[in-house]
C-alpha cells in the first residue's frame, strides 16, 4: 500500500513540474512574442555616420545635473562674453556648424545619445607641443554651447578632434575671459556667480530680447572649473524660446 502512495505522489509531483514547466515555457514565448519586435527595431535602427552610443563625454553640460537648480540671474551680461574666434553661440551656421568648419578646418561631426540628451559636436584643439588645449562645439535640439578647456582625460571619440593653430593657452571668449585666471578675473567680468563649490563657478542667467518682432527668453549658463586657483576649464551654453 505505500508503495502505491508513493508511486502515487511521485506521479502527482511530476504532473506538477510538467504543468509548471509547460506555463514557464508559454510566458517565455509570450515575452519573446512581445519583445522580439522591439529587439529588432532597435537593431535596425539607423544611427547618423559618426555616432557614439555613450555618454564618455565627461566636459559635455547636457547631462550635469549639478547646474540645474541653481538661482537665476534676471540679467544678460554683455554677448562678447559668449563669443569665441568670432562665432557667436546659436548665430547663423551654428547648426550644422558650416561657420565654425570654415574658420577652424573640417573635422568630423559626433552625435551622442537620442531624445532630450542627442547632441552633436565637433572638436578641435592645440596643434603645438605641450598640454593639449580642447575647443569643442556641440549643440542639441534647442541648446548651443562651446567648451574650452586643458589637459583631462580622452574620451570616445577623442580621436576626432583636429589640430588647429588657432587654439592654445591664450586663447579666449571675445570679452578676454581666458584659461589660466582666476576665480577673481572670472567675477570682475561676468559679476558674482549664481553657485560656487570649491573649484566651479556656475553662472545662470536669463533676460530677453526681440529678434523679428518676436520677444525671446534667452538662457545662458557658464561653469568656470578651476584647479591651483587657474582656470582651465570653461562651458558656455545659450538656448532661446518665444
């Protein structure tokens, strides 16, 4: 008699196991049937030439998050602050930077990342001996910026930045603000900064103006890194909405 319990229970189990084998299965394919067509549009997506699919730009302000909150200037300080070899952050051939190629040579374009965080830059630096010194320009849907910057670690797509010997040491924004000043040189021409952490500077400021009969709000952002008291990092970004 027990060894028909037994054989009874040993049954049972296995009928258990097959159906709980047989319901894993089903949802896996459940899942396949729903996920496959996902998988493959992602596959086949089509990436524009020169996309890198991550965000190893550690100088790019698109996702620091550190400059979101910070208090609002209600003031614009004047543009030459924001201008660099001439070209204008947002001015006419920004976009698809046909006047930033025409002054510093052809260079590759880069695209990062989809959606609110796409951005596409393009990257020149010192061509002589010593650090290297980086002028990079990118913009993304609605914000333009340029970063200026020395020394710091490569990054994807380092590779494609292109020697010009309009970049170096001395080189700076149209107003003079410029790598190797100081915290105090940085005040005295953009005024006390919206947030300071003991080697940043962050600028927020907004104001308007009339392009074409249209009222604009123009928003700018600076952040100012300093190591030993220099500057040697500097990121200017400007977006305007009507």
């Amino acid at each position: 008699m027990d060894s028909i319990r037994l054989s009874d229970r040993s049954h049972r189990a296995c009928f258990s196991n097959s159906l709980l084998q047989n319901a894993s299965t089903k949802i896996c394919a459940l899942l396949f049937i729903l996920l496959f067509p996902l998988i493959q549009s992602d596959a086949q997506r089509s990436y524009p030439p020169g996309y890198i699919n991550d965000n190893s730009d550690w100088w790019s302000s698109v996702l620091d998050t550190q400059t979101i909150n910070i208090k609002v200037q209600h003031r614009l300080p004047a543009p030459s602050n924001f201008q660099i070899l001439g070209i204008t952050l947002g001015g006419s051939g920004f976009n698809d930077f046909h006047n930033i190629i025409s002054k510093l040579g052809q260079a590759n374009i880069t695209s990062r990342s989809d959606g609110a965080e796409a951005r596409e830059q393009i990257c020149y630096m010192s061509s002589g001996s010593g650090e290297k010194v980086h002028l990079i320009f990118e913009h993304s849907e609605t914000i333009y910026s340029f970063y200026l910057f020395s020394g710091g670690s490569d990054w994807t797509g380092s590779d494609r930045c292109v020697g010009s010997d309009l970049i170096s040491g001395s080189l700076g924004t149209a107003s003079g603000i410029g790598l190797g000043q100081s915290r105090k040189d940085i005040e005295t021409m953009l005024g006390q900064p919206s947030a300071t952490y003991d080697n940043r500077s962050l600028y927020s400021f907004e104001g308007e103006h009339t392009r074409e009969g249209l009222v604009w709000t123009v928003d700018i952002r600076a952040d100012a890194r300093f190591e030993n008291s220099k500057l040697t990092y500097l990121a200017v970004s400007r977006s305007e909405i009507n």
